[in-house]
C-alpha cells in the first residue's frame, strides 16, 4: 500500500509541475540509497533482537543525453540476537559495480529508466549458538557472489539537479555464487568441518527476492 501511494505521489507531481527537466549530456551523476531496519519480538526473556545498515554510493557521467555510465558500490551490515538460546548472528557484505543508465522522459520532470549492471559481491557471516554450559558451535559463511541484472524504475525531477527514484531490484538477472561454510564445535579437538558449494541462476528474482529501492540522484 505503501509502494502504491509513493508511486501515484509521484505521478500526480510530475503532471502538476510544467518546467521539462533535462538530463544533459556532460554531466555528473551522484546519487545512491541508505537504510537501517531494528526490529525486536518479544518483550521478556526469551526475545530476539536484530538490526541491519546499509549504504550504495554510485557516481557516474552522462556521456549523451539522459544516458548515464558509472560505477557503484555497497556496504552492508547487520546483527541477530537470541538471548534466550545465546543465538548470535552477524553478517558484512562488500560490493562494487558497473552500470548503464538510460533514461526516458514521460511527461513534464517524470522519467521511467532501465539499468543494466555487472556486479560483484561478497558477504560474510558468522553464527555462534550454545547448547548448555560446555558446548558451543560456531558457522562462518562465505560467499563470493557475480551477478548481471536489469533494473527497471521512476524517477521525477524534483529540482533540475535533484532526482527522487524508485525502482525494483533483484527483479530480472543471472547470478552466479560460490559459498564456503565452516562448522566448528568447542571444547574438542575435532577437526572443523567445511562444506563448500556453488550455485547458478537466471531468471525473474534470480538474487533470490525482489526488492523495492527508494533512492536519490543530484546531477552536478
């Protein structure tokens, strides 16, 4: 619900506003999206708490008109926490890209556009969890993902330096990931146990979901 009243404000603005914006060659895209999502269920013993960031700084030229080439990167973070089962969950994920851009005016400052990227990325997570006093298991993941993706979106010229963007992520794309997991349990002397795998896929939602992005463009 949420989604579709963004998307029919954003309509709504670009028909009352008359001013045609332009996305002229020779100039520098800036732009990117930032998030942070803390979430807690229960309210006494046991509960679980988690929290997540992330940040996607791009910058790129607009080599002809409203076409655009640059580059990105991504940073992510995030914690889970059970204390109830002394769960503890935490993941850092790195990133970086090309892309190109096209854009399509519409009517007045209200643009759709198309981007086709390269992207590569690599997460990291490690899982600790104990079972009584004398056991504890702890599950380091890592995971080197390549991926090509087409994303499709809005965007509406706020200002004619300031673009506010939506668009839907993960939606089409072939991916492909190779993951390394290490089991070990303490106290012992066993050897930890590692599992290692690789995936390919294609396809609609090929990064595993679609994701709804809100984001921002300054043109300098």
């Amino acid at each position: 619900m949420k989604q579709r009243f963004l998307l029919i404000l954003i309509f709504a603005c670009a028909f009352m506003v008359s001013t045609k914006a332009q996305i002229s060659k020779d100039a520098v895209w800036v732009g990117g999206s930032i998030g942070y999502n803390q979430t807690k269920s229960g309210t006494d013993t046991p509960y679980t708490k988690s929290n997540s960031f992330h940040i996607s700084p791009a910058i790129g030229l607009v080599v002809k008109d409203n076409l655009v080439v640059g580059i990105s990167l991504t940073y992510g973070h995030g914690k889970i926490k059970n204390n109830g089962s002394e769960l503890e969950n935490k993941f850092n994920d790195y990133g970086a890209g090309i892309f190109v851009r096209k854009y399509i005016p519409i009517v007045n400052r209200l643009y759709i556009f198309g981007e086709a990227s390269a992207n590569y990325e690599n997460i990291k997570s490690e899982s600790t969890s104990a079972f009584g006093q004398n056991s504890r298991t702890k599950v380091v993941t890592k995971s080197s993902i390549g991926s090509l993706e087409v994303i499709p979106g809005i965007s509406f010229a706020v200002t004619k330096k300031f673009l506010l963007e939506t668009s839907l992520n993960n939606l089409l794309g072939v991916a492909y990931t190779k993951t390394e997991i290490k089991n070990t349990t303490s106290p012992g002397n066993t050897k930890p146990i590692i599992t290692k795998a690789n995936q390919f896929t294609a396809g609609i939602s090929s990064g595993g979901k679609v994701e709804f992005n809100v984001g921002f463009r300054f043109l300098l």
